[in-house]
C-alpha cells in the first residue's frame, strides 16, 4: 500500500479524505443508480417473462435496449460520484 502512495506521490496525484459532507451525497447517488439498475433487471424480466413465445429476435432486441440503458447508467453514476470527491 506505501508503494502506491509513493507511487502517487511521484506521479503528482493528490488524494483528499472523504468528508462526511461529501459520504452522504456519494452514498445518495450510489442508492439512487442502484436503484434505477435494479428497477431495468425488474422491468427486462418481466418484458421477458410476457414474450416468452414471441420471435427470438425480437427478444434479443429487447435484451440489448436494456442492456444500453444498464450500461448508461453505470457511467453517468460513475461520473457524479467523482464530481462530489471533487468538491465540484
């Protein structure tokens, strides 16, 4: 672990401790994208479950919509999350 610190160190990056004013808003926004990850598992198994005799294409549509949506989420949660370590 001292070596990455030294390693930071040398490489100029600055680390910062989390405050409990920057835990509560991280922690927040953490909830709410879980939130909103869980409500598309949710929303794709039932989607799923209604189209179970429908054309496997269509379900693998289906199954990429949710998919992009996930994969938007995860970022965008990613993105706030380092705006609030930043003080931002």
């Amino acid at each position: 672990m001292e070596w990455l610190r030294k390693k930071d160190t040398e490489e100029g990056v600055t680390t910062r401790p989390m405050t409990d004013q920057r835990k509560s808003p991280i922690a927040e926004v953490r909830s709410l994208y879980n939130s909103k990850l869980t409500e598309q598992d949710v929303l794709q198994q039932s989607a799923m479950m209604r189209l179970l005799s429908a054309d496997p294409a269509e379900l693998e549509e289906i199954g990429r919509r949710f998919r992009r949506e996930r994969e938007c989420l995860a970022p965008e949660r990613d993105v706030k999350v380092e705006r609030i370590h930043r003080g931002a």
